[in-house]
C-alpha cells in the first residue's frame, strides 16, 4: 500500500496535532479511533505554524506563514470522499435493516461518491464548488 502524507487534527479547535507518512487505511483509523480527530491529506513544515478552518466544507489549512507544501483538493477530496464511503459502509451489508430500495438508493449515492472524485481534474486549484452528492434520507 502507498503511503502518503497525513495532517491529523482536532475537529473543534482546528489545531494541528501531527503531521504522518501513512497509508489512506492507517489514516482512517487513526481519525476513527480518536474522537474529534480529522485527518487530510498534506503536509505542514511547522505544526505550531498551521491551523484547519474548519467552517469550511471541505476543511482547509490556513497560516500565518507562506511555507506550506500541500497537496491539491483533489487528495483531499478523495480522503472526505472516503470517510463519507466508510460512514455508509453499513447501507450494504446484508444483515442491514434498509430495505431492498433505499440500499440500492445507497448504492446509487456511493456510486456517485466514487464518479465524483474519478470526474475532478487532478490539478483542481480549489474545492470550493465540488458539488457533494446529497445522502439518501
């Protein structure tokens, strides 16, 4: 598996608590383990230098200092793209209580999930307008 670089954070405050050479599962395990932990993929110079807006959706770094390396949304987008996967895991499985229609309007939305991130062009300036599918309700 690859490994890439993680930049773990507290989902309240925003700061910065570590920076990590990971695998995307490692990462997603972390986050899940910790509670108000985020995770995106990137990489800080300084942890002291570097804060996670979190009012924005996706989630972005901010700073006080130019010297950041950071990836492009694309990266980023896949990451919350497969927390979003990860959270409807449970729509699938066979022992779910949904029935045969909203797990396949489940499916549909994962689906959507998947062209989304496949249909971004690798060199996306932003992610500010990534258009998220909306979940079954």
């Amino acid at each position: 598996m690859e490994r890439k670089h993680y930049i773990f954070y507290n989902t309240t405050t925003g700061v910065i608590t570590a920076s990590r050479n990971l695998t995307e599962s490692q990462a997603m395990k972390h986050c899940n383990a910790n509670s108000n932990t985020g995770c995106m993929e990137g990489i800080v110079n300084n942890l002291n230098g570097y804060k996670i807006d979190t009012s924005t959706d996706p989630v972005s770094i901010v700073s006080n200092t130019d010297n950041m390396n950071i990836n492009t949304p694309k990266p980023s987008c896949r990451l919350q793209r497969n927390g979003m996967l990860q959270g409807s895991d449970w729509t699938q499985a066979a022992d779910s209580p949904l029935s045969d229609s909203k797990k396949a309007e489940w499916a549909t939305y994962r689906q959507a999930l998947r062209d989304l991130i496949n249909g971004l062009d690798d060199d996306l300036a932003t992610a500010e307008g990534v258009v998220w599918p909306t979940p079954p309700s």
